[in-house]
C-alpha cells in the first residue's frame, strides 16, 4: 500500500484534527480561527471559548514569538496563561500560509523546571566544592599531626616502645597516612569539578614535565616491581600551551590508578600527535587552522589485571560507590574522576580500554595550541 497515496485522499483538516501536538490557526491580527483537542486541552478549555480570544491572550506576546518564529524558521521560547489562570512556558513554532498562521505549541513547563532545577543544583555543589576546598587545611590538619607524632613514636622520640606499642603506633600511623590519601582525592575531586582554581594556561616544556612525573614515583614503581619506560619520539615540539597543574593531576592520578592494578610488570607512557579523525572521533571540536600537531595525545598502559566491564561502567563516578563496601573502588573513583574533570576543563578527552589480565590502555588527548 502507498501511504502516501493514502494521505492524499485525507481531509488536511482530519489531519490536522488527529495530530498529537496543540495547534491553532490564527488570522494575522491573532484572532484564533481554529484549534484541534490538544491545544483546548493546553489551555484548560473547549474550543468554542477559546476561539473567542485572541493569541496574544493566551501567549504572553504571543504575535510577536509568531513573527519571530517565522523569521528564524524555528521555535521560540515564551510563557503562556490558561483560562484558569494558570501560567507555564511553552516554545512555539509558526508558519505563514496567506492570510493565516499555523501555530503549534509545546508545553515545555517539566522541562524549565527540571533545568531551572538543575541550575541551582549545580550552583549549591559548586558552593560546596568550593567551600571544601577553601577549608581544606582544617580538614588535614589533625591527621596530619597524628600521622606526624605516631611516627615520631615508632622513630623512638618518646623512648623505646613495647612491641605491643609499637604495634598499635604502627597501626595509627598507617590509618593517618591512608586517610590523608583519601582526603587528598576528596579534595581534588570537589576542586576540579566545580573548577575552584580558574585555569591557569602557559607554555611549558611536556617531555620534562613527564620526566619528573615518572621521577616522583619512583618508590612506587620500585615497591611494586614496575619497570617504566617513556617514549616521545613522535614530538617534534616539546613546548605546549596548557594548564600544567590539571595536567599533573590527570597524570599522576593516571600513574596511581595504573600502579595499583600491576605487580612485577610494565607501564609505557607514550607522546604522540594524534590523528584529526581520532580527535573528530573524540567529540573534541577542532578550530579553521588546527593541524595534528594542534593536539597532544598521551598514552599510559600497563601490564596489570585490568578493569573488568562492571568497573568500566562507573569508573570515574564516585556518587556510584558511595553506597558501596569496596572503599577502595571509592577512592579510585575520586582520582580518575578528577582526570575526568581536568580533561573536560581543557577542553579535551579521554577514554579507558581494558580486559581483565590483559592490562589497561589510557589515553589522554588534549589541545596544546594558543587559540
């Protein structure tokens, strides 16, 4: 059967009767000429009365959103009344077709609500990211100095201990250092994801500041057995233009959550420039001019157990493991969600390849050009 055939015998007016949005005609001073069910429904009455009225009664300026409608030949946003005085948004969309406008009127009340929700929303997490950020050393502070006189303790400042001292101070010492970690990412997370500290964009040497990366976890890497090896070959340009602080949050994360998944293996941190359909593939928005070496691609991958498909799922979301016992997944979630947040903050992005025991592949791409 030919539908369109079918549609063609139709009555435009049947159609129009039948079709599942609120519609009106008007004259063009505004006078309703017709409506269908859906838009007496929209306005709490029948079609006789509101055929009495005129649009700009019914749409708070009602004309004028028509007209600019048909202009930009797409919706406009506005507010609208019933006839029981009840008031909500609505966008709507006109035609012109001689001596009469076609209006359709959608009912966008749930959707403002949810946003205008949403932005306050935002504003109060980002009041409080900030907050915890500024009181940060309030919250260190204590632990701090338990970590510090529980090692004096073990170190023998206050004298020799018993074994069973020296146990327990041991075992303080060892819980302050731990939650001192896990505040450190608590706090990290609440500054890059609402932005505390305004981006601080220079050029800086990458090839060194990776270097010294690697070089400050040295002990990591020699606790765990992980042999490192660095290869920026492909750079041609060692200087980049970028937050150096997000960066080494992204990376020093990246090299944490790596470690903790090998034993006795191999971590490869590899430069490269990447290809512009890779960074197109990445949803990363490339400017007139922009070449591959616009961008900055770092590649981490270890040699560890890897990440299982649940944990790909909610890797970097801690909202997701707070209700969970596994207090190490929760701490993972703070690091990586703050690589999450760094990225986006430079305008990047960056994805997680892994199957269990056959090791983990992340990569970073980044803009490293001055606009």
């Amino acid at each position: 059967m030919n539908n369109f055939n079918l549609l063609a015998k139709l009555n435009p007016n049947i159609i129009l009767k039948h079709l599942p949005i609120a519609l009106m005609v008007t004259d063009l001073n505004g006078n309703i000429l017709w409506l269908n069910e859906n838009a007496a429904a929209l306005f709490e009455s029948t079609k006789s009365v509101l055929r009495q009225h005129n649009f700009d009664e019914l749409v708070i300026n009602g004309l004028e959103s028509v007209k600019s409608s048909i202009a930009k030949e797409g919706p406009v946003a506005t507010a609208a009344v019933s006839l029981l005085e009840q008031e909500f948004f609505v966008e709507v969309s006109a035609v012109e077709d001689g001596e009469k406008y076609y209006i359709t009127i959608s009912d966008t009340t749930a959707i403002t609500n949810f946003l205008s929700t949403a932005e306050k929303s935002g504003k109060l997490n980002k009041d409080k990211n900030q907050m915890i950020y500024k009181i940060a050393t309030e919250f260190k502070s204590p632990i701090q100095s338990i970590q510090g006189f529980s090692k004096a303790l073990l170190d023998g400042l206050g004298g020799e201990l018993t074994d069973k001292q020296a146990k327990y101070a041991g075992i303080i010492s060892k819980n302050a250092v731990d939650y001192l970690y896990f505040l450190d990412k608590f706090i990290e997370f609440a500054q890059t994801e609402s932005m505390c500290v305004p981006l601080n964009l220079q050029i800086f040497d990458v090839v060194n500041f990776i270097q010294n990366i690697i070089k400050a976890n040295d002990d990591l890497f020699l606790m765990k057995n992980i042999k490192v090896n660095f290869d920026a070959e492909e750079i041609t340009k060692r200087a980049i233009y970028s937050d150096e602080n997000l960066l080494k949050i992204i990376l020093q994360n990246i090299v944490e959550a790596s470690v903790k998944l090998t034993d006795l293996g191999l971590l490869d941190i590899k430069l490269s420039y990447p290809d512009l359909v890779e960074v197109r593939k990445n949803g990363i928005a490339i400017r007139e001019g922009q070449s591959e070496n616009s961008f900055l691609k770092i590649s981490v991958i270890d040699t560890g157990v890897g990440y299982t498909e649940s944990d790909l799922d909610d890797l970097y979301e801690p909202y997701v493991h707070m209700n969970r016992s596994n207090r190490k997944n929760l701490v993972r979630s703070f690091g990586l969600g703050s690589v999450h947040n760094a990225v986006n903050a430079l305008g990047g992005a960056w994805n997680v390849r892994s199957e269990v025991m056959q090791g983990c592949v992340l990569t970073i791409i980044i803009p490293i050009e001055k606009e």
